[in-house]
C-alpha cells in the first residue's frame, strides 16, 4: 500500500500572504515557491493511501470544533542557536493550540524533534548574520490576519506542497429527510474522496522567480479533459506562460487518460493564450 506525505497548516490569507512572501522572498527563503506562507499545525507525516479518508475526517472534525480568531504576527524571531531560521511570533497562541490539539491525532501525529511552537516561518536555513540584520531592520513588523479554515497539504515533485483540502471553521450544515441525515460543507479546494464519484479537478499553476505568474484549470475524468480557466498574470505574457500551461495541462491529463482536450469559450475564442 502506497504512502502519501501531508501536513496540515493554517496559510496566510490573501492579501496579507503575498506581502510574508514579499518578505521571504527578500530574505532569501529557499522554500518560497514551493510552499504558501503559513503557520504548520502537523509537520510532515507518511499516512497510508487507504488512510486519506480518515486524515480528512480529523480535519472536518478539527474545523467543525473551531470558530474564525485573529492571529497576530510578529515581530520577527529566531531558533538559533537551536535551528537558523527566522520566523514571525504568535503573540496570542491559545487558539492555535486548541486546533493542533485537536487535529494531531491518529493518522496524522507524527514523533516530533521540536516542541510545537505556533510560528509563520519567513527563511529556513538562513545565514546567522542575515537573521541579524532582519531581527533589527524588522522589529516593529507586526500583522493581524484572521483565518476561518484549516487546510490539509500534500507534497509532490520537487518538495512542492499543494493544499488539496480544507475545512472551513463552522459547525456543518445538516438537512435530512426520512430519517437520513445529509452533512453539507464549504470548503476552497475540492475534497479527495470526490474524485471516486466522478472527474477530478486539475490544476497547473506557473511560477516566473519563485511568484505566481499564472494557472491553468479544469477537470479530467478517465477519457476527457476540459480546460475551463487560463490565467496569465499580466507583466509575463510576453514570455509565453499561456502556452507553457496549455502545454503542461494536456500532458497531464493525458496521463490520467483524458487525451481528448475540450476548451472553455474565453479559451478558445483567445487568439493568444500566451
């Protein structure tokens, strides 16, 4: 039985996530790009594929328990000498550690190294004199977001970590009729165990210098693929992105058998998708 690698974290909510990145981004953060700014509640951990359901069950639990709070971050700190890393302080954490207490259960506890400390990371394996001169030029930097959701992520190629669920804080909404109870829920990204019922969400999305430049989506199902969405920011079409998503959205769906290719009416009335 195959494993896949999750974690679970709270991410930074626009628009206050592109401003951390600006951050990592200047701090030289070598995981910007491969992951979105947040703040993990489960570290990595192996969960068994025929476990999935499970792990998602422990994050609707987790969520339903929980209502919307304010994070306040910052101001910048460090583990050194522990770990060179420098990161943005919780300042109040009960909240953050009711959720991890309640989603760090069988499947997804995992033996730690390190205590838990609620912390949005903003440079991992920095250099010491670099964390020094941010800890001055950084002091007063502090943020208020507030977060209504927990997202569960998985790692793929490239130790790139994709949300691929999420639990919005609120008790599920339930309808029944005849005695059968119906659980409705809200969430971002398409649950996992949709995809036995029918075609699966596809996504690629394009990155010029560790930013977002753009993202293809659609769905594909065991014979057909449909793109529905092609986004390009701006300042990069002139390099060509457009092409470079249709390209890789019908590889992969290719893979996943959908070899015939239908376009939504914006794409194909797009002269240039690049």
């Amino acid at each position: 039985m195959g494993r896949v690698r999750l974690g679970v974290a709270l991410l930074v909510p626009p628009p206050r996530d592109a401003e951390v990145d600006g951050l990592r981004r200047a701090l030289g953060d070598g995981s910007l790009g491969r992951i979105p700014a947040h703040l993990t509640l489960v570290p990595p951990v192996n969960v068994r594929e025929d476990r999935l359901g499970e792990a998602l069950a422990v994050l609707r639990r987790a969520a339903a328990a929980s209502r919307p709070f304010m994070l306040s971050l910052g101001p910048p700190a460090t583990f050194l000498p522990d770990n060179p890393t420098l990161y943005l302080a919780v300042a109040d954490d009960v909240a953050v550690r009711a959720l991890r207490d309640r989603v760090f259960v069988d499947p997804l506890a995992r033996s730690l190294t390190w205590p838990f400390v609620p912390h949005v990371t903003m440079a991992d394996e920095a250099d010491p004199d670099r964390i020094a001169s941010a800890l001055v030029a950084l002091a007063d930097y502090r943020i208020d977001v507030t977060v209504s959701r927990v997202h569960l992520l998985r790692e793929g190629p490239g130790r790139i970590w994709t949300p691929i669920a999420d639990a919005a804080f609120a008790a599920p909404a339930v309808i029944g009729r005849g005695g059968l109870p119906v659980e409705l829920t809200v969430s971002e990204e398409i649950d996992p165990e949709v995809a036995r019922l029918g075609p699966t969400r596809l996504v690629v999305t394009a990155r010029v210098d560790g930013a977002v430049a753009g993202y293809a989506e659609g769905w594909c199902d065991k014979t057909v693929a449909h793109l529905s969405s092609l986004v390009v920011a701006d300042d990069v079409r002139h390099l060509g992105v457009g092409n470079h998503l249709l390209t890789a959205f019908r590889s992969e769906a290719a893979t996943r058998g959908g070899e015939d290719l239908t376009l939504g009416p914006a794409i194909s009335a797009a002269v240039d998708v690049g």
